[in-house]
C-alpha cells in the first residue's frame, strides 16, 4: 500500500512541481517536504494542517491527500469526514470546544 510520501511524490511530479516550488507554495520547508516523501517524517505526514498546505498547494482536493494520507476515517459519509478533517486542523482546545459544540447540537437533536 503506497505511503502519504509515495502519494506525495508522485502528484508533485506528476505536475512538474521542484520541490522548492512546492515549499514556496505550500510554507512547508523543502526538507520536511523530502523527509515526508522518503516516508521519514510520519508524524508530519499525519498532521491535518500540513496534509491541507500540501494539498492546496498541488492543487488537489483536501479528501484526496486526507486519504492518502490515512486520515480518513472509515464509515464516514464525505460530509462527516470533511468535518473530521477540519476540526483535526485545529489547536487541540478548539478541537475540543467545537466537539462539545457537536455533540450537544447532537444530543438536542434528539
């Protein structure tokens, strides 16, 4: 099963894109951009918000790169998931502030 680095790589080439283009588009530095593309760097290539730059900056969907990269939780509908990936984007307080919001709209809903 090809790796988030895989992915990334091959989108990256795949566009004709040098990977000091895709650090001055994306802010994220040439050599995480390596490190994640030698799959040495798995934390960064889990974390939401470099997912999101690196994506933007290919110009690929946010789902797309998301599940290349694993974060996107099986059983979801697009929806669901697309929220998931947004609220993991955010500071761990305001993640935790808006899933209480989320799950007291829930509960109120019945």
């Amino acid at each position: 099963m090809p790796t988030f680095g895989d992915w990334l790589r091959q989108e990256r080439q795949k566009r004709g894109i040098h990977i000091v283009v895709l650090e001055k588009k994306s802010g994220v530095s040439r050599s995480m951009i390596s490190r994640i593309e030698r799959n040495d760097a798995k934390s960064a290539a889990k974390d939401a918000a470099t997912v999101r730059d690196l994506a933007k900056a290919l110009n690929v969907p946010d789902v797309q790169a998301f599940a290349a990269a694993g974060l996107w939780p099986e059983g979801l509908t697009t929806e669901d998931a697309e929220r998931e990936l947004r609220i993991k984007a955010l500071p761990p307080n305001l993640q935790a502030v808006v899933n209480a919001l989320i799950e007291a709209l829930e509960r109120a809903k019945g």
